[in-house]
C-alpha cells in the first residue's frame, strides 16, 4: 500500500512539474509576434534611453519637492541622509543642482571662487549627462571663479568677452556642484551655505538687468530623483523626446520608439494594455541592470568581486560619450547611469570608485545577512575612505536606516592592532563597534561602493588589495 502511495504521489508531482512547463511555455508561445517585437523593444529602449530618463526624474523631484524653475540653485544645508533619493550620492559632499535650457539663448553660470574653508569641483553636462566642462579647483577656473556662458551647439553670434564658453549638444542641461568642507560643524556648514549663495545663473538676455537668484535647501526634505521603473519611463521619455533635437547617432532609437509610441510632435497616448505591457519590459530592462552591474566580468583585482563603477576605457577613449568610432555603447552607458549620476572631464584626481555586490563566495548581498568587510592598512588615500550601502533597486541610499555606511572620518571608529579595519554590515550592529557598522535592511538586496578620496599610486598599481565581505 506505502509503495503504491509513493508511486501515485511521484506521477501526480511529474504530471504537475510538467504542466508547469506547459503552462510556462503556453504563455510564452501564446504572445503575438507583434507582442514580442513590442516587448524586445521596449526593453532595449529603457537601456538606451536610462541617462536622460535619469536627466527627467532629477528635474522632476525638484518640481515636485519645490517650487522650481529653471536656473533655480537646489542645494544641501547638511550632508545627505536616505531621504536624499538620488543614484549613489555620498555622505561626505554637500551637493548644488542647477538645471537650465539654451534653446532660447544662452545662459550665465557665475561660479564664485573657493576660499579657505571652502572648495568646489563641478560640471556643466547636457541631458545624457554627458560632462563638456569642469569648474572650480580643479576645473577651468581653477578655483578662481568665472563666469560661464552655456549655448547650444548652433548658436551663431559671437562671444561677449569675459566669459568662458560651453557648447552643448542638446536644449537641457544641468550643472551639479561639489562643495569641499574640511568638518560638518555647524561653522563650516554656514560657511558652505553661504558660499553657495554666491552663484548666480540667468540668461545672457538679462545681463545688466536686477536679477534675484532662487535657492531652495533640500535638507531633511525627501526628494525622489530614482527614475520611475515602470511604464511611466516611458511618460518621461515622451517628455525628453519632445523636448529636445534628435541626434542623428538616436535615428534608429526613434525606430524602437515608435514602435512603442512615441514620436516627436505627435501625442503619446498609450492605452491599459500597453501600459501593462511596459511595466514587464521596463522591470526586465531593470533586472539586466542589476544583474549587469553586479556580475560586471571587469573585476578590479583578478581575485577580488570588486569592479569598476565606470570602465576606464569610456573615460579615455570617449569621455563619457560612450560613442567609439564605430559604436555607441548604449549598454554599458545604460548600466552606468542606472548606477550614477552625473560625469566628469576631470575623473579620479580627487576620487575614484569601486562596486561591490557580492561576498567572497560570489553570492549576491542581502540585507538580512551579516557581513564583515576587511579594508587593510594603508589605505591608498590622501584623505580618506568610505564604504556606502546602496538599493539595488534605486540605487539610493536605503529606506529609513539610520546611516548610509561607514568612513575612515567616522568618530569611534576601531582600528585593529595591524592597523587595518573591520567594516560590519547587517541588520544591527555588533555590539561596542557601533562606528564600524553599516546598516543594511532586511528583504533589500543592495551594493556598496568603496569611495578613495585622494587616491594614491597604490591603488592605480593594484598593490593594495581590498578584501571582500564575508558573510559570518
């Protein structure tokens, strides 16, 4: 009797397991050609399309959050906490925003000079994110202050003496500015805030005319710039499609569009079922992100699950264009952007950065686990490191934790007798190493980035080798 119950119940789990597949494969072959080609475009599209989506979904936290217009100054009073919803902002940064438009005309960006206490690095990029132009320190002021004149790329008149010209490639841009403080004091912040307040940014039109600069301080404020990952991608898309010229490099994107409605000049109306639709692809186009930028085959050290944030190659060969004589490399710019924000013409003087999102035995983070990171002595920096927790599905700072990670500046901090540095990370921190622990959240899968401030020969010849997390 036992045998024949045992044989029963292993036919009827076959015959289940097989009408799973069937199901499965039912449900698969059941969709359309068109379906398919709508599906398959969609996808690419999110990939090709997630910079300037990362453009529209920074511009558009500011409009919710405040009452922004254009050339507007959004900036923070305080560093920055897991309200602060934007891709893999630092703890250690105070950070300035401002987001303009040149179809018009021109427009002026008054960049102050640094002081003492007070030192800036920024860019001026269009809405690829793409960087055309550095300022302060180490930019083409060289921290002296000037005045910038942003124009599109046609723009016909001449140059007004006095300024330094920026041509971009596209109507939208924004500038994003770095302000470098030796301590958070409430002194020094006063001072960073005040030397913010010194920008100035108006159009070229209204030079010579009263002119009132707008700011809006963004802290303890929640503000949401973390793209929207499902069918109202496609919404902002619409929005940038319309907004700006298209690039001839773009004309086979517009193809893809279309397919999916969008078209420049004419009304995007998309219906219950292609919304449905959209949110599939554009949650597929998310989890190639993810799984992209986590097993990226470019590891840092051979032996090491540590790799590059951005490749070297796209800052040396394209400048962050990802355009190469015979290519547009829209995937990696893609899984760039899901992971960041912003570029650089000056990259890694004054940092450089390394993501990781998996322990030693290659298993992917979770935040239930725990975890503890081995960063050796003599860390390769001139400054200082710090190790930061990152969603994997936003690529902020994680929901209502109590800090974003840990830095060698943190107060406390416990260092072992060889002189390297035990980094926890897990749900609640170890008892007595409070200062060495990284809050992590159960159910969130995440990745962290070990950020070198003044990073050293050390680490650009690899003789230093950081460790990887192991799960305890």
């Amino acid at each position: 009797m036992k045998k024949t119950i045992l044989l029963l119940t292993l036919v009827i789990g076959f015959m289940l397991i097989n009408t799973n597949i069937a199901v499965a494969q039912t449900t698969s072959d059941d969709l359309s050609l068109t379906d398919k080609r709508f599906h398959r475009r969609a996808v690419e599209s999110v990939i090709w399309a997630q910079p300037i989506v990362g453009y529209w979904a920074m511009r558009e936290a500011f409009r919710t959050t405040f009452d922004y217009k254009l050339n507007d100054v959004v900036y923070s009073s305080e560093i920055a906490d897991w309200k602060y919803k934007f891709l893999t902002v630092n703890n250690t940064t105070l950070y300035s925003y401002v987001f303009y438009n040149v179809k018009d005309g021109p427009v002026v960006v008054e960049i102050p000079s640094t002081t003492k206490d007070v030192g800036l690095f920024g860019s001026i990029m269009n809405s690829w994110q793409q960087a055309f132009i550095d300022f302060g320190g180490l930019g083409a002021d060289k921290g002296k202050g000037a005045k910038y004149l942003i124009v599109h790329k046609d723009y016909q008149e001449v140059i007004p003496p006095g300024y330094i010209p920026v041509y971009q490639d596209t109507y939208n841009g924004w500038l994003a500015g770095r302000i470098l403080i030796k301590d958070f004091t409430p002194e020094t912040l006063a001072k960073a805030e005040k030397f913010i307040k010194r920008m100035k940014i108006y159009p070229l039109s209204e030079v010579g005319k009263e002119h009132t600069q707008r700011f809006y301080d963004s802290a303890g404020k929640l503000v949401n710039g973390v793209p929207p990952y499902d069918h109202r991608f496609f919404d902002a898309l619409n929005d940038m499609v319309q907004e700006e010229q298209v690039a001839a490099r773009d004309l086979s994107a517009m193809g893809m569009l279309k397919e999916l409605g969008i078209q420049k000049g004419k009304a995007y109306n998309p219906d219950k079922a292609a919304k449905a639709k959209m949110d599939k692809a554009v949650k597929q186009a998310q989890e190639e992100f993810i799984d992209m930028m986590i097993n990226n085959p470019d590891r840092y050290w051979s032996n090491r699950k540590w790799s590059y944030l951005v490749v070297p190659e796209v800052i040396r060969e394209t400048k962050f264009s990802f355009e190469y004589p015979r290519m547009l490399d829209y995937t990696v710019r893609g899984i760039t952007y899901y992971s960041a924000i912003s570029s650089v013409v000056t990259y890694g003087d004054q940092t450089q950065y390394l993501v990781g999102g998996q322990d030693s035995k290659g298993e992917n983070l979770h935040g239930e686990n725990n975890y503890v990171l081995n960063v050796p002595a003599n860390a390769p920096v001139k400054l200082f490191w710090s190790a930061l927790v990152y969603d994997n599905n936003t690529a902020a700072f994680v929901e209502d934790t109590p800090k974003a990670g840990v830095s060698s500046l943190d107060k406390g901090f416990i260092t072992n007798t060889d002189g390297s540095v035990d980094v926890y990370f897990g749900p609640k921190a170890p008892q007595g190493k409070e200062a060495n622990w990284a809050p992590t959240k159960a159910g969130v899968d995440y990745f962290l980035l070990f950020r070198f401030y003044g990073p050293t020969e050390a680490l650009g010849q690899k003789t230093w080798v950081l460790g990887d997390l192991v799960r305890q």
